[in-house]
C-alpha cells in the first residue's frame, strides 16, 4: 500500500455528503458544481460495491453507514479514513485519523516537494 495522502482517494458515497454541505455554505447549485469539479480532480474516486454493503451488515462497527465505508477502504487497501467522527470507527480494522492530522500530513508533503 502507499501513503495515503500521496493517493488522495475518497469513496463516491461521500460525494452526496460533500454536495450537500457545499450547497449549504454557498446556496448555489452552480457553485456546489464548481467544487464538485474541482474535488473529482484532485481525489480518485472509490467504488462502493454491493460485497461492501453485505459485508456492513455483519460490521461490529455500530453505524452502517462508517461500517460500508470502513468495508470499502478495506477492499481498495486504504491506509486510512478521514473523519471528525474518529469515536464510531473505534472497532475499524483501518486506521482513523482527524482531518487536522490530513492537513498536517499535507503541509509536510508540499515542504518536501
């Protein structure tokens, strides 16, 4: 597996959740579309398959929704999910880390390049 932030990947089943914040912030569909846009190019986007959500349902993580998205990120060798929500992925089998610590671990990425 690479580093994960050298990757940039985020699951399609996030893009809905992205919009929806985006489109609270600027209250324009064009707008949300533009960020949309600019997000399909910067991350690779992740299938979500129908194993991932069969393989939730058994998850010992209690919400499904984290459970499809830790099933997800087991089947595309994911390094590690991003989340403000670190204490409902306590049972994950991939590591969890805060978006502060993304940000950090992008900062040191640019200086090195």
């Amino acid at each position: 597996m690479q580093h994960f932030v050298s990757e940039k990947r985020t699951p399609a089943k996030s893009v809905t959740d992205i919009y929806y914040l985006a489109h609270r912030l600027t209250h324009s569909d064009t707008e949300t579309r533009k960020i949309l846009s600019k997000l399909f190019t910067l991350f690779h986007l992740l299938d979500t398959t129908s194993l991932d959500c069969r393989k939730a349902v058994s998850s010992e993580i209690g919400d499904y929704e984290d459970a499809i998205m830790v099933e997800t990120a087991i089947r595309s060798e994911i390094d590690c999910i991003v989340t403000r929500n670190v204490k409902d992925y306590t049972k994950s089998f991939v590591k969890v880390c805060e978006p502060v610590t993304l940000i950090k671990l992008l900062e040191e990425e640019n200086e090195t390049e």
